[in-house]
C-alpha cells in the first residue's frame, strides 16, 4: 500500500508540475539545465564507450542470433503487465486487447518465443510516461538521467511509477533475489539493445557535430511519436516538415532504453 501510495503522489505532483512549465517554441525541448545535462551526458557517453558498447560486440558476435532473440522476447513479455496496465489508464481499449493478447499468446513459453507477432500483434511499448501525457501533462524540463540517459521530468517519474506497477516486485518473499533479477534483467536488456544498434549508433556519434544536441531532439521526437501511437503528427498530415532525425535514425525496439542506446529510442 506505501507503494502504491508513493507511485500515485508522484503522478499527481508531476501533473501539477509539467503544467507549469513555461512557454516553449513548438517543437524546441525545453532544456533549462542543460550545463549540468552535458556532463552527465558525456559521462553516460564514456561508460557507453568503454563499457557497453565493447560488452555489446561481444554479445552479438559470440552469442547466435537465434538466442538472442530468445532473450529479446522473454524480456519483452516480463514487461506485458506493465503495457496492458498503462494501456488501460490510458482509456485505449483497442492497445488493451492488443497487449492483453500478445501477453497471453506468447505465455505459453514465458515469452520466449514469439507467436504474437506472426498473429498479427506486434509489440506495442506502453509507459506511464505515455499515460501522463495522454492524460495532458506536458514534457517538463528535459533531463539526463545517469547510465537510463535522456528524459524529462513527466517520463522520469514514469519510470518511477512503471517499477511499482511490474508485478516482479511483488512476486516471493525474497527481496534481495528480486532486487538482482531485476537488475540482471536490466544490464542484459540494455546490452541487447546496443547490440542490436551496434552500427547505428556508432555512426550517430561519428557523424554528430553536436551529439548532445542531435540525441536530444531525436529522443524528444520518438516520445512523441510513442504517445501517437506513432501516428503521424499534425504538421506532417498536413504536409508541414520536422528536423528529419527521427526519420533518419530509428533503432530497433528493445525492452529497455539506456545510456548511449537509449539516446536515440
């Protein structure tokens, strides 16, 4: 009950907060921290390169591709509780069925191997983060977070609210055993991820005059497209035009968003 407690108060203090933010050009991020956001950032970008982008080269080119997608999809299904509850506090009964019945087509072997996606139900991500905006709040100041990388204040608490609702939390009376699969299953995700954008992300850096500048404007692009449903916006229906970077750079889905791979889903 204290965590629940905790995880709604958090929810409606970032409402109250993302409502205030001041008055931000459309399409700018709203970045008011932005000295201490770069180091942190080129922290992340150092852990990124010494740590898990060598570990990642080795996970792709030692671990075959089948058994990678194994991992993929058991982690992908541990997180199916948490989409189908924000899909309902979204009010999105279509995206509810939707992931209620890829959780439950893929149960069979604990997710492992995805039946889903041959059904026609494709992974559908959603968080609380999404659901605070659908409920109306705005982004907030953007923020990186150490080694998770970009956010802001609306998807921060997200995460936050997103941890107490996976049911992993609360499963056995074992909390240190909890705490380590948790964290193991977060290290292997992010690895997956950056395995998986291994290239992708190596030409990004290389190819940014500004990285810091280039993430944050990807990163600002694909929440918003999430919260869509990644429907296109208003402006592209209507023939308008956007920077183009999240059009160029998508990185495939991965259950966890992280440091540098996070930077750009």
């Amino acid at each position: 009950m204290r965590r629940v407690t905790f995880g709604t108060s958090l929810a409606l203090f970032l409402l109250a907060g993302c409502a205030s933010q001041g008055t931000v050009e459309d399409g700018a991020v709203y970045d008011p921290i932005e000295p201490a956001n770069r180091l942190v950032f080129a922290v992340n970008d150092a852990v990124d390169t010494v740590v898990l982008q060598p570990t990642a080269y080795v996970y792709k080119e030692v671990v075959p591709a089948p058994i990678r997608e194994v991992v993929r999809n058991f982690l992908d299904w541990l997180s199916s509780p948490v989409y189908i509850a924000n899909s309902a506090l979204q009010g999105d009964l279509d995206g509810l069925k939707h992931n209620a019945a890829r959780f439950v087509a893929n149960s069979p072997m604990f997710g492992m191997v995805d039946s889903a996606t041959g059904l026609g139900l494709e992974r559908r991500p959603e968080d609380f983060g999404q659901t605070l905006a659908v409920w109306g709040a705005e982004d907030g100041p953007y923020i990186v977070l150490p080694l998770f990388g970009p956010s802001n204040l609306r998807d921060t608490g997200g995460l936050v609210v997103d941890h107490f609702m996976d049911p992993i939390n609360y499963i056995g009376d074992d909390e240190d055993a909890r705490f380590r699969f948790q964290v193991a299953r977060r290290v292997v995700g992010a690895v997956d991820f950056r395995a998986q954008n291994f290239q992708q992300i190596n030409d990004l850096k290389a190819t940014s005059v500004d990285y810091y500048a280039r993430v944050r404007t990807i990163y600002k692009q694909r929440r918003e497209a999430l919260i869509r449903n990644n429907t296109p916006p208003p402006m592209a229906a209507a023939g308008g035009s956007s920077s183009g970077e999240f059009e160029e750079y998508q990185p495939s889905n991965a259950p966890i968003e992280q440091s540098g791979s996070r930077s750009i889903d």
